[in-house]
C-alpha cells in the first residue's frame, strides 16, 4: 500500500475517496494525526499529514519517528513525500516540481534513528543513495504521464526551522552543491530507511532560496501561498497517475 506524507501544502488529498481514518499509538510516541485510508483511483492509499491536519506543528517538532514507525505499522509498503522547499539552483523556480536524488543534513538534535539506547546494538544503513531508485523513477513517469513536468535529481538540503535560511547560509549550501533547501526530509528518509520503506520525495519549489532571484533581499510570503496552491493541483494529478501505473 503507498503511503502519501503531506507537507505545506498538502494537508489533504481532495480525490482520495476516504474510508477510514486511525489512530495508531507507537512506542515513539504520537504521530502527527490520525492515519487517514481511502482510495485513489482504485488504489488503497493512506495518508497523513506532516504537520498535523492543523498544520501546527513545526519541523523541528515533528515526531518523525512516530509517523513512519505508524506508517509501517498500518502495512505501508513504499512512502512518497511531498514538501515545498526553496530554489536554489537557477532554473528551480517557484512552481518547479522536482524528485531529488541526494541529501545534505543540516539538522540538529532531532531523533534520528530507531537503533538507540543501552538495550540497541550500533546499527548502519547503506545511505550512499537515500530516495529509492525504483519509486523515484515510478514518480518521474507518473508526471510524465500526467503532463507536468518533474525534473529529475537534485540535492535537497535539510535544514533545523522553522525559520528560513540568511542568504550567507544558502551561499554555503550552494558551495556544498545543494539544489533545493527544506526543513523535513531529514530524519525522515533515513527512519524510512531502517524501517526497509522504499522512500521518495516530490518537491515543489514555493520560492527562490533567501538571496537569489526575487528574494535577493527577503521573501515574499504574500505570493508563496498562490504558488502551492496551483503546484498542488498538478501534484495531486501526478500522484493519481502514481497510483494508476
């Protein structure tokens, strides 16, 4: 069954045909709100919601445990994450959707790992490449088949919230070759790791990174809003198709 993370954004999938929704106790603690279940074009889907249904949770407080830890437990099979983040690169735009290929963690003090405490032995995971490659191509013909266009690969940069970056500090993320900047991705594509999901992530550019194009000098807030609002029609329409291929 595919699990859909929603971020800002995408609070809720407006075509999915909800049958339940459930509320799962893990031994993280909460998640970020009730699993909702449904269909999505003939496809058992479920869904929830990043930041809680309320979006009132913030990204250094979400319990990014909990919520994958729910996801396996609800018999998610593959997990598709969907966040807006900033352009840094150029050609990522506002409005830009994009499958990364690779991530820089800039995160602090969150917790990262299930495999902690005097009672858990050390465990490593291979991250080398942290999307699933199968899933992400899935995603980048579910595009391609719903007419939007995806670009494929990018660096997508973590980094701690809620504020958003100085201009000095996404200079210094270009120089370390990151692409895009966002506050959840991490440690949410690792958790997905040691759980063994298959894990990839849509990204829509909602503005261009603090010091490049229109927000050289600050961002626009006034027009971030207008920009998901229109990106996640067409996110919707490549996640239908997703589900039909």
């Amino acid at each position: 069954m595919l699990a859909i993370i929603g971020g800002s954004g995408l609070t809720q999938l407006s075509s999915l045909e909800i049958k339940r929704r459930e509320v799962i106790r893990t031994p993280y603690g909460e998640p970020s709100g009730a699993l909702t279940f449904g269909m999505l074009c003939d496809t058992p889907v479920v869904f929830l919601a990043r930041h809680g249904y309320g979006h009132t949770i913030p990204p250094h407080q979400v319990n990014y445990r909990a919520n994958l830890w729910a996801l396996k437990e609800a018999k998610a099979t593959e997990v598709v994450s969907v966040a807006s983040v900033g352009g840094i690169r150029a050609d990522f735009g506002p409005g830009v959707l994009v499958v990364p290929d690779q991530i820089i963690d800039y995160t602090w003090g969150r917790k990262s790992t299930y495999f902690e405490g005097t009672e858990e032995p050390v465990h490593h995971i291979d991250f080398t490449e942290p999307y699933d490659t199968r899933l992400r191509q899935r995603l980048l013909a579910a595009a391609a088949a719903a007419g939007q266009h995806a670009f494929d690969g990018g660096v997508y940069a973590a980094t701690q919230g809620p504020r958003l970056e100085t201009a000095a500090e996404v200079n210094r993320m270009e120089r370390d070759g990151a692409d895009l900047v966002g506050m959840t991705g991490m440690p949410e594509a690792a958790l997905a790791r040691e759980l063994g999901l298959p894990y990839a992530a849509l990204n829509v550019v909602a503005n261009h990174a603090a010091g490049r194009s229109s927000s050289e000098h600050s961002i626009h807030f006034d027009s971030i809003e207008a920009v998901l609002q229109d990106a996640m029609i067409r996110v919707r329409c490549v996640l239908e198709q997703l589900c039909k291929v």
